[in-house]
C-alpha cells in the first residue's frame, strides 16, 4: 500500500489569526449584502480555503512560493 506523505505545517501562528480575521470580515461583508454576486462568491470561496488551511496548518500555495511562516521545526 502507498503511503501518504505528511503534509509539513508551513503557517504560523499569526499568520493564522489574519486569515480567520479575514475570513470572518469577508462573511460579514457577504452576509450583510456589501458584497453579492460573482464577487461575493469568489471571496466565499477564499474564506473556505482560509478556514481550512489555518486547521490544517497548510497552505499549498506557500509551497507552491517557497513560503514558510511557521516558526517551529
């Protein structure tokens, strides 16, 4: 059986709280209607990837850059 790579933790702590700031700032935006349509959605979409990658600890565009903000080893 083919065993699954780990995916190394590459954001940091703050790095985390600005991606759920952001993301809670585009939902309000959404919600309360300043941002509809394509837009809207599209920023909908972003939050999705935010709120995931902050859990998981990994963002696959940083790999893509070569970024790393988490700190730790």
């Amino acid at each position: 059986m083919e065993q699954v790579s780990q995916m190394k933790k590459n954001i940091g702590n703050a790095d985390k709280t600005i991606r759920v700031l952001l993301a809670l700032t585009f939902i309000y935006l959404y919600a309360y209607e300043y941002i509809t349509g394509t837009l809207g959605l599209i920023l909908m979409l972003v939050t999705l990837f935010f709120n995931i990658s902050s859990i998981v600890g990994h963002c696959p565009l940083y790999v893509a850059l070569g970024i790393n903000t988490n700190k730790k080893k």
